[in-house]
C-alpha cells in the first residue's frame, strides 16, 4: 500500500500547525 504524497503534507501541515497553537498557549 503507497501513500499519496499528499498525506505526508497534510500531516506535516498539521504537526505545524499544533506547534502554532502551543507556542500561542505559552505565550498567553
């Protein structure tokens, strides 16, 4: 089974944006 290249970018896009939202929370 191959992945398509665009779950490897959804999934990095989304790693990215949960550091977003805790660096947001430690800055609050």
């Amino acid at each position: 089974m191959c992945f398509p290249k665009d779950l490897k970018n959804i999934y990095f896009l989304k790693r990215l944006f949960l550091q977003l939202e805790a660096v947001k929370n430690l800055n609050d």
